[in-house]
C-alpha cells in the first residue's frame, strides 16, 4: 500500500474517531439529563401528597430512567467503536511507519547510486578533458590567444540568461571582472565547443548556476565534468549559484557540490552577488 494511501487511511479513521467522541459526548448529556429529570421527578413524587400526582412524576421518572439506561447503553457501543478504530488507527500508523522507512532507505540507496556514479565521473574527467581539448587546439590557442584569460567563466543553462545569467555577467564585467560568457565571448563563425574549452581552461573561477533547467542539459553537465577537472588540477574554482533549486535538489543530481559553499538568489540580489564575487577574485 502507497504512502499516500495509508495517509487517506489515517485521516478516515481521524475524522471517524472525531464523530464518535461528539456522538458519545451528546449521549453522554442526554444520560446526565435524564438522570437529574429521573431524580427530580421522583423527589417531587415523595413529597405531593395528591395521589394523581405521584402517579404522574412516578411514570415520569421511569421514563427518564429508561431514557438515560438508552443513553448508558448508546455509549458503551460507541466506547466499543472508539477502540476499534483506535486499533485500526494504530495498525495504519504502525504500516505507515513502515512504508517511510522503506521510503527512506529507498532515497538513500539513490543517493548513494548518484555519489558512485558522480565519484566515476570525476575519475575520467582528466581523460575527457585531454580528449576534448586535442594538442591541435592547444597549439591554436597558444597561438592565436596566448594572452587571454578570465577571472571568471560563467557555466549555465540557457533558460537562465533573461532572467539572472545576463545580468550577472553585465554588471561583473562593469565591476572590473574579465567575464567568459558565452553571448559576449563567442563570435560569429567561432567554434562554440572550441571557445567555451579555451574559457574553461583559461578562467581563475567558475561560476556554475544551478537550476532546474542546468540539471536537465547535458551541455552544462559535461561544462561541470570538466570544471571539476580543472579544480582537482588547481587551475579553477567551482562557485556555485543555486537559482530556485533546493539543497535537496542539488543533493540528487550533484551530490559532491551539496557540499560546497553557496549563494543563492533566493537571499541575494545579483549586485549583491557580484559583489561577492569580485571581493573572491580580487581577494
């Protein structure tokens, strides 16, 4: 049974638990009613000396004591479905308690399956990254762009630019940060892999923006693959940004930057941000 299920369970029994105990409160008042009318009318009876009238609050007194036997009797049943469905609340409870540690456990397995598989990654980040850069472009660069380098490479999804990278990258560069940005940096008729491999291995730091959308392009995750190269070799850091993402989140598709120190736009304005950011560089 679904967690979800045994929760609809739970608050059927609740709310079924929640009636008795009113319906057992209203026989509880009728009992007690009946009996103070039961032991006023048989006072009255004991003290009028007309004949009628005793008869009268005698039968009247009866009545009432039958009226509060019903009430007495309405109320055990009643006691006898509260335990029942306390029983029943208390088995639910027991099996959902079961189904949130597999729950747990399953979640945890996952976590783990993601650390081993980003712990592999990170083993074969140096060959991809010998691969994709060949000697013939390293050769290029030293050529034709042995003097440029970046304080900072900006790695991120395209979904994000109108809304945070753009204006990141703007206000960076207007604060004296020399920023590797892929609508600024790259030219018409370059390479974009080329290019972006040059920024990558020629910027100090590595502003990643992590979002929803970063997570499910591959292109960012491969630009990652070879950030993390690079710090491991010591000649970049990874500063992460998490755009409208929770830990959580960042904990599943990254665990090994989970771990790292971040800013977030949830707290932060970009101006904020940048100033961080050229207080890191420029530190």
């Amino acid at each position: 049974m679904s967690i979800s299920s045994i929760h609809s369970g739970i608050n059927r029994l609740q709310n079924q638990l929640a009636d008795l105990r009113k319906k057992d409160a209203q026989e509880a008042k009728k009992e007690l009613d009946a009996q103070v009318k039961a032991n006023r009318a048989s006072m009255e009876a004991g003290k009028t000396k007309s004949l009628s009238t005793m008869q009268s609050k005698r039968r009247e007194a009866e009545n009432a004591q039958k009226d509060a036997t019903a009430a007495t009797t309405k109320r055990a049943a009643i006691a006898k479905d509260i335990a029942n469905k306390n029983a029943e609340l208390l088995k639910a409870q027991t099996a959902l308690s079961k189904e949130e540690e597999k729950e747990r456990v399953k979640v945890s397995k996952e976590i783990e399956r993601k650390q081993a598989e980003q712990l592999r990654r990170q083993k074969d980040i140096d060959n991809r990254v010998v691969s994709a850069i060949s000697s013939r472009r390293v050769a290029e660069l030293q050529t034709d762009s042995s003097t440029e380098s970046f304080d900072v490479f900006i790695s991120h999804a395209s979904e994000d630019k109108e809304e945070l990278v753009h204006e990141l990258a703007e206000k960076s560069t207007a604060a004296g940060l020399s920023v590797f940005y892929d609508a600024k940096s790259i030219q018409w008729g370059e390479s974009l892999r080329e290019r972006i491999e040059h920024g990558l291995a020629n910027s100090s730091f590595a502003v990643v923006v992590l979002s929803e959308a970063f997570f499910k392009k591959e292109w960012p995750k491969r630009e990652l693959d070879g950030l993390f190269g690079l710090e491991m070799d010591g000649r970049s850091r990874i500063l992460p940004i998490w755009h409208k993402i929770s830990k959580d989140e960042v904990l599943k598709n990254a665990p090994t930057l989970a771990g790292k120190l971040a800013l977030t736009t949830a707290s932060l304005t970009v101006d904020e941000i940048v100033e961080k950011l050229v207080e890191i560089v420029k530190g």
